[in-house]
C-alpha cells in the first residue's frame, strides 16, 4: 500500500527526518557490518584543518568523496571511511603567536617546548563539532568515531618510520635550496602554502632580444614580467619536441627566433613577418648566447649563456615558473630564463646556486627598491635589448596541473634526481632519525656522545614540514608497518598532494601509493574571486543548505565543471535551480504515479505490485522514449 504524497514538499525538513533515521537505525554502521567480508575497497580521506569552519571546497570536496565510496560500497566493496584531521602547520602556530604574543623562537624557548605544543594542541580541534555536524547534514557517511589524527603519537610513529627508511637509503641529506619564505613566521615555506594568498596584479610584460654568439644579427626572444630577475640569467630553455622559427620582423629588418605557436605574442598579423626557418626546439641545444649583464661573465666558461632543454616549456600563455621558483619564468615566447634557481631547467648548469645576486647586483637593483623594474626597463632599451614592454594581469602565483604534475613527479623519481626540502625552522618535538616512538619518547631533553668524537649529539632544531607527513598519510592512517592489518595501497581516493604522495611512495616502494586519484576545481565567489569571509562574497553554506537543502547543493556542485578539474563560479541560484527544474519535477512525476496507483486500487480494486518477470513491453512511443533515454545516458546508468 503506497502513502499518500502531499501537494507541496519542504525537502530541508525531509532530509532532517532522513537523516534522524540513519541515526535511529545507525544505518552506517549497520552496511559496514554486513558489508565486512567483501572485498576491500581502500579510501583515503585526505584531512581538511578544524582551526575554521567548512566553506564550499570542503562541501565539494566531501560530496565527491561520499559519492565514490557510496559507489563503491553498492557495486560490492566494503568501504572503511575514516575522517582525518590535519593538526600540523602554520596556521595553528601563527595563531597562537598572535595569541599569545609570541614574536621568535627566544619566545617559545622561555615558555618550554612542550608548553608551546599543548597550547597548540588547544585550538587545533576547537572547531571539530561544528565540522561533524556540518558533514553529517550534507548526508555524508564518515566514521568519526574510527578517525585519525595527524597529532596521534601512532600517526608520527609511522612519519618517522618512513623518515628513516629514506635515511637508510641514503636519500637524506643536508643542503640548501632556494624556496619561498615567510618574513612572519620566520620560515621556509612549501610551494603550496606559498600559493595560498595569490592574487590579480599588474606586472610589466617586457621582451627581451638574446643575439646568438656568431650570429648576432639573429636572436632569441624570451618574455618575462619580472624583469628585476634579469641580471641574474643564465640559460635560455627550450621545448625540444615544439617547432620553433626563425623569422624576419618585415618593419624593423631585424631576425628573430621564437616558438611557432607563440608567434602572435609579437605579431599582430602574417603580413608583419617572414619565416625563414622552421625546426623542432632541440636543434637550439647549446646555441650560445650574449648576456643581458655582466655580472655572472665568469660563468660562460662553465656551460652559462646557452640553450638547454626542457619539457616544462609549454605553449599556454598564463604558466610563470618565476612565480613558484621565485627565479624561473616560463617565455611567452616558447623560452625560459633560468637565473640561479636550484631547481634547473633539465641541464644542471655549473654554477653555485647558494647566491642569486652579486654585491654588484645588488647595488644595482637596491638602490631603486621598488622602481627596479622600471629601471632595468630603461636600461635594456637604452642597450638595444628591449623589443616590447608593456603590462600585464594575472593571478599570482599560478600553478601548473596535476598531470604535469605527476608526470614530473614519476619522472624525477625514474631518474633519481628529486630534492624536497622537507624541513622547516619552527619549534615543536616531531624529527629524528630513530623509527620508533619508544626510542624517542624523551628526546628532547637527550644528548648522545658522538662516536667520532665530535661531542654530544642533540637534536636538530628543524621541524618536519608538514607536506611530508601528508605524503606519508598512506602508510601513518594505518600505523604501518608497526599494525599491518589494514592494506593501504589497494585502491584509494584523495584530493590533495598527488605528488608528495607519488615520490614518497616510489621512495618507499617503487610505486604511488594510489590507482586512482581524483582532482578537483577550486570553488570561487560569483565574481571570479577566491571566497573571502571579509569580503562577504559568497552566502553562508549553512543558510544555503537550510533553504535549498544538502541534495539541492550537491547536485549542484557534482553536476558542474568544477568535478572535471575546472574552476566554479559559485552561484546560490544555480542551488535555487536544481531545486526548481530537477526535484520539483521529479517529486510530482512520483506524485503523479501514486495518485494513479491509489485511482487503480480504490477505482479497480487493483493492487499495483511491479513485477520484472511479467512487465509487458509497452508499444506507447514515450514509454520506449524514456526506456532508450534511461539506458543509454552515462548518468542515469551510474
């Protein structure tokens, strides 16, 4: 007997009365238990911080999540769904800086490490309730209660086991590296947390002309918008599989090299240029080149001034290496300039990379401070270098895809030649060498004669970052090796660090960690920019759920480009529209359907019972229509 379906329908107040359901009948745990003996499908829940409440990437984020594993679970998996919370970072310890005043390390030192530490371990979870309740009504299935936490002693035992691994082959070393840096927390940064405050701005867009040693009425052409960095070039990089041509500007009579594609960026049309040459970029290789300034002259001798190689080069416009490496730009062009950068380009010049700028340099650029570019400007067209300067906006910084990513994550783990800085200069108790926890369970306080008598050994004062630890998440969920009970590289899901996860776990094993991996957009404000709580650009998730419901808002965001990798411009009307053109129809077509099986019973004294096995095949056009629709659209069939 079907229940009679009102009218009209408020789907919040329904998934309310859903949701008080699942708990009565603790229907989560319940498919867990029935589910235990099939075979396991491995998921990793990549940790957001409980230091702010959720906003719409976490709401994205964890609808992708609960959809896979949903998924998974109904093709015959059993599906273990463990929360995490990342509890390590800079965002914790600047806030108890200001908190408490803090403004260096002497601060932290007088205080007591360990009293440092529980005043973190305070607010890293102060936001925890809020964040259950609001992932539990956007009717996600997470076991809580199982969770992990980055700040569990297990968790780190296992980040110090892999730690020493990488130690025992002779994969850890002490040196120094050119990275991002933050003036206020006094620390190197990641490349992550670097990008995390960019913005639109207005840089100078400047060409510069490189004449070939030999040739110098021809020359290559590199584009830049930190012409600050210029003094300091070294190589010019090129695409070796992309064409590049030489061509005649028809104005000015002068030769030019420049990838084909990127032709436009210095012509306006076909007619202001003649190609004389076409050839793929590694016919370039070694080409010699005259330097903008002489300050690095020395360096010819040992390999500067030339053309290298390099995949990263691309044709995209937008890609500015200088931006994440600080000194290495992507050309628009088609060429890179590579300028000191410990990174490289694909051919390790000669040089010492501990010194970006000479005295010389330095005198040059700091007298002008914040005119440098105007100034170098000046005198490259003074000089003949200049061919265009001009400006441009973009997002700053940018940063490259999760396919290029990979790509060079697995490639720098084939040749043996990636360098991850993985410390950084915080207090805090979580480094050593030792694999164990019960070896350092008082380390601070310890000192070790030195056997080759050097003194006594002490630990370092450098913390672990804490992208290492979320590249060793595989392994420290499980408390591997130390509890191998659990499989922890079957089959997994995570949204955040693919490549720390992939070298971390070609380190350890010769392969990622992971089959599968899925990689989201960002969510944005309507306007294009990023979600900003001072700003008030974007509505309270909460209201928007509350008005429109969790099932209106995640169909929303699963059935948008932002799943493809794409950006979102989040708007609260495309949530008002699925409501109006998905549910609304779908509710009153079963509405219809009910009312007609109740007509039939009360009308015919039919009882309506679907059988599959009798159903007769319908020669009404709309019903073969529907039946074509449902079986062939990729959506209605899973």
């Amino acid at each position: 007997m079907v229940e009679r379906v009102p009218e009209s329908i408020n789907f919040p107040s329904e998934e309310e009365k859903i949701m008080t359901f699942w708990k009565d009948k603790d229907c989560f745990q319940e498919c867990l238990k029935q589910s235990k003996n099939r075979p396991k499908f491995t998921f990793y829940d990549g940790p957001p911080f409980a230091t702010g409440l959720p906003h719409y990437g976490h709401i994205l984020a964890g609808t992708i999540k609960d959809v896979v594993t949903r998924f998974a679970h109904q093709s015959g998996f059993h599906v273990d769904r463990r929360f995490g919370w990342d509890c390590h970072g800079l965002p914790v310890e600047y806030e108890i800086d200001k908190t408490l005043g803090i403004k260096g390390p002497d601060d932290v030192a007088k205080m007591g490490i360990a009293e440092y530490n529980k005043q973190c371990r305070g607010i890293v979870m102060r936001y925890s309730n809020e964040w259950e309740t609001a992932v539990k009504r956007m009717g996600r299935w997470i076991d809580f209660d199982n969770d992990y936490k980055t700040l569990y002693p297990w968790f780190m035992e296992t980040v110090w086991w892999v730690f020493k691994q990488l130690y025992d082959k002779g994969m850890v070393y002490r040196g120094v590296k050119v990275m991002p840096f933050s003036t206020a927390c006094n620390t190197p940064l990641s490349n992550f947390e670097s990008h995390q405050n960019y913005k639109d701005v207005q840089d100078p867009s400047v060409i510069v002309n490189f004449p070939l040693v030999g040739d110098e009425d021809v020359s290559l052409i590199a584009w830049t918008t930190t012409p600050w960095t210029l003094p300091s070039n070294l190589a010019l990089c090129v695409n070796p599989e992309f064409f590049y041509v030489k061509v005649k500007d028809n104005a000015t009579e002068k030769t030019y090299i420049l990838m084909e594609a990127r032709l436009g960026a210095l012509f306006k049309s076909e007619s202001e240029y003649t190609i004389l040459d076409k050839f793929q970029g590694k016919t370039l290789k070694g080409k010699k080149y005259k330097p903008l300034f002489p300050y690095f002259a020395e360096c010819g001798e040992r390999g500067a001034f030339q053309v290298v190689l390099d995949n990263y080069v691309k044709e995209e416009r937008a890609q500015e290496w200088s931006t994440r490496h600080l000194t290495l730009e992507l050309m628009i062009s088609g060429c890179a300039l590579n300028t000191r950068s410990s990174r490289g380009t694909g051919s390790d010049l000669p040089v010492d990379s501990s010194g970006c700028f000479t005295s010389e340099v330095t005198d040059f650029v700091g007298q002008y401070v914040k005119d440098a570019d105007k100034n170098i400007i000046k005198w490259l067209k003074e000089n003949g270098r200049l061919i265009n300067a001009s400006s441009f906006k973009h997002s700053y910084p940018s940063a490259g895809g999760f396919q290029s990513l990979c790509v060079e994550a697995i490639r720098e783990l084939a040749e043996r030649r990636t360098r991850l800085a993985i410390s950084r200069n915080r207090t805090g108790a979580r480094r050593s060498l030792s694999g164990s926890a019960t070896t350092l369970r008082s380390i601070d306080g310890l000192t070790i004669p030195s056997r080759c008598g050097k003194g006594a050994l002490r630990r370092i004062t450098e913390v672990f970052d804490c992208w290492f630890e979320s590249g060793s998440m595989p392994y420290a969920q499980a408390h591997y090796p130390l509890k191998t009970g659990r499989s922890s590289r079957t089959l997994s899901q995570r949204t955040s660090s693919p490549k720390a996860l992939t070298k971390r776990g070609g380190a350890l094993f010769g392969k990622p960690p992971f089959k599968n991996v899925i990689v989201n957009g960002l969510v944005l404000a309507s306007d294009g920019q990023k979600m900003s709580k001072r700003k008030k650009n974007y509505p309270d998730p909460g209201l928007v759920v509350q008005q429109y419901g969790a099932d209106a808002l995640r169909l929303y965001l699963i059935n948008s480009p932002v799943v493809r990798a794409e950006n979102l411009r989040f708007k609260e009307e495309g949530v008002r529209d699925v409501l109006k053109d998905v549910f609304l129809p779908w509710y009153n077509a079963y509405r219809f359907l009910v009312q007609n099986v109740q007509r039939l019973q009360k009308e015919d004294d039919i009882q309506f019972l679907y059988n599959e096995n009798t159903a007769k095949q319908s020669d009404n056009i709309m019903d073969k229509w529907v039946l074509s629709f449902t079986q062939s659209h990729p959506v209605l069939q899973g």
